[in-house]
C-alpha cells in the first residue's frame, strides 16, 4: 500500500488508477500468481474508481476486500 500511494502522489492530477494486490506465500507458482493479480485488477477496475483490491495469499481461501 506504501509503493501505491507514492504512486498516487506523482499520478497527474484528476488521474486515477486502479490496483490489484495480492499476497503471495512464497510456494505458489509464479504464474498462478500473476494470474491472481489480474484477476484483482479487474475487479478493482469494476467496483469503481480508484480502488485497490486485495487477494489473500492462500488461493483456496480467497480471502478478498476492497482498500479503497
């Protein structure tokens, strides 16, 4: 969240983005992982604007919630 709102910081003004977070466990595999991102992406992008989305990291759980 700290690397995203430094981001937000040098956004040019009245741009907004959103944000896919997810937690990784260090087992999964790399694609896996990606693939998750992506997911968390486009949910944020629509679920409104300016959101993050956070995905746990353990994939069966699916533990998900929106930041902001």
């Amino acid at each position: 969240m700290r690397v995203l709102d430094r981001l937000r910081e040098v956004t040019p003004q009245g741009q907004m983005f959103p944000a896919g977070l997810v937690r990784w466990d260090g087992v999964e595999a790399s694609d896996d992982l990606v693939g998750r991102a992506d997911e968390a992406l486009h949910h944020a992008k629509h679920h409104g604007r300016d959101r993050v989305h956070l995905v746990d990291a353990i994939p069966t759980t699916r533990d998900t919630r929106i930041l902001a």
